[in-house]
C-alpha cells in the first residue's frame, strides 16, 4: 500500500493538471468563414434585438489625429557632474479627433511634465548604452503617455517617439 499511494498521487496529479487545462483553456477563436455566417446570429441577444452595428470594429487607427509637438527636446545627460552628452528627442501625440486645439493650448505645461519626465530618465541612466532598446524606451513612452493623460485626458491614445539621437560631448 506504502508503494501504490505515490503512484496515485502521481495520477490524481496528472488528472487534475489536465482537467484544470481544458477548463482554463481559451475558448477556440471563430473562423473567418464562420463569423461571415453567423454574424447576424451573434449581433442579436437574447431579447431578439439588433447590435450588429455595435459589433462592427473599425481600425482605432485610422480614426486617430496625429499632433506633433512643435520643438525638439534636448536632453542634458549627466555622469558624476559632468554633462556628458546631449539627447534630442522629437515627439508626437496620437490622440482621438478634435484634441489639436486642446493640445497646442496646453503645450507650455505638457513641455514641462515631459520635460521632467526625460529629465528623470536621463538621470537614471536610461541615456547611456544602447538606450534605443525597447525594454529602454517603452517604460519612458508609458510614463510620457500618462502624463500627457493626466492633463488631456483619456482621448490621448499614445506618445510617440518620432526621432531620438545622441551626441556625445
């Protein structure tokens, strides 16, 4: 008996392991074929009423404004109190329509929080080595994208980073 419990351990374990992956497995996603054929069927609920329009998605991106911030920022990069080079950054806010008049209102202040936010990346370090690694810039992008949310909202979509370039002093 000593013998047989660890061997139906090792089944009930496998069991409930396998059991557990078919229940939290995702659900199998719809073949385009299917989803041509059904789409009426899966725009109405249960109460017989129409949302297929509901259930139409365009691509966000096209709907999108692009707004390019007017000035380039520069970047003092400081080692041991020394200015050691200089980044130039070029930026451009995605954001939903109708948010340019808003944008260039508040460019004095968003100037100023981005600033400070590359002023704090810069003084981390995240200016020195291969600083255009993604792993580098996306923390940097999610800190300028809230900051640009805080003071114009949720219609700002994303901060992106048009041109970046370092020169050594």
């Amino acid at each position: 008996m000593a013998k047989l419990l660890p061997i139906l351990m090792l089944i009930l374990g496998i069991g409930g392991g396998i059991g557990a992956g078919i229940m939290l497995a995702p659900a199998p996603e719809m073949t385009e074929v299917a989803a041509k054929g059904d789409a009426h069927d899966m725009a109405t609920d249960e109460a017989g009423e129409d949302h297929s329009e509901a259930e139409e998605e365009e691509d966000p991106t096209e709907q999108n404004e692009f707004i390019k911030i007017k000035n380039q920022f520069v970047i003092p990069v400081v080692e041991r109190d020394q200015m050691t080079a200089m980044v130039v950054l070029s930026l451009s806010l995605e954001t939903k329509p109708g948010l340019s008049g808003k944008v260039h209102t508040y460019e004095p202040k968003l100037r100023d929080v981005f600033l400070r936010v590359l002023f704090d990346h810069a003084n981390m370090g995240g200016f020195r080595g291969a600083f255009t690694r993604s792993e580098i810039l996306d923390p940097l992008r999610t800190s300028l994208r809230e900051e640009a949310r805080r003071f114009l909202g949720k219609d700002v979509v994303d901060v992106l980073i048009l041109d970046i370039t370092r020169q050594d002093v």
